[in-house]
C-alpha cells in the first residue's frame, strides 16, 4: 500500500491515485512534507536534537568512546 509523506495510506486503485496525483499537481491538495513548526514543535528543540549525537561524542573521552563500544558489541553478540 503506497503512503504519503507523514505514513497516511494512499489509494492502491489505480484510477483513484491518478487522480490524486492530478489534484496534487493542480494544488487541490497539499503534499508538502511537514515541517517541525507546522507540527507545533519548537524549532530550536528540533536542532538541538539533530546535533545531540555528536555533541555528546565531542564530549567524551577516547576511553569512555572504547567503553560504550565495547558494551554495545557485547551486548549485540549476547
């Protein structure tokens, strides 16, 4: 089953997803892909949750980047 941007299911009839596709081109319906502020969610928030992974990784130490490695290759192999 073909799916929108934001996972909303799509019409699998072939007819019914030509036409979709037409009001979707002639702006009958809006396809664009939300954004976080459409969403209520505040923007800042958003950008500092893109970056979290690598600010924590400037943070730690080469040791403590060993350290959680190798626990999560322990734990995968478990």
């Amino acid at each position: 089953m073909p799916r929108g941007p934001k996972g909303e299911r799509r019409p699998a009839d072939v007819n019914a997803r030509a036409v979709m596709i037409a009001k979707i081109a002639t702006g009958e319906i809006d396809d664009a892909p939300p954004t976080p502020e459409s969403e209520g969610k505040n923007a800042a928030a958003v950008a500092l949750g893109r970056m979290g992974g690598k600010a924590r990784a400037e943070g730690l130490s080469a040791r403590k980047r060993k350290e959680i490695a190798q626990k999560a290759a322990k734990a995968r192999w478990r």
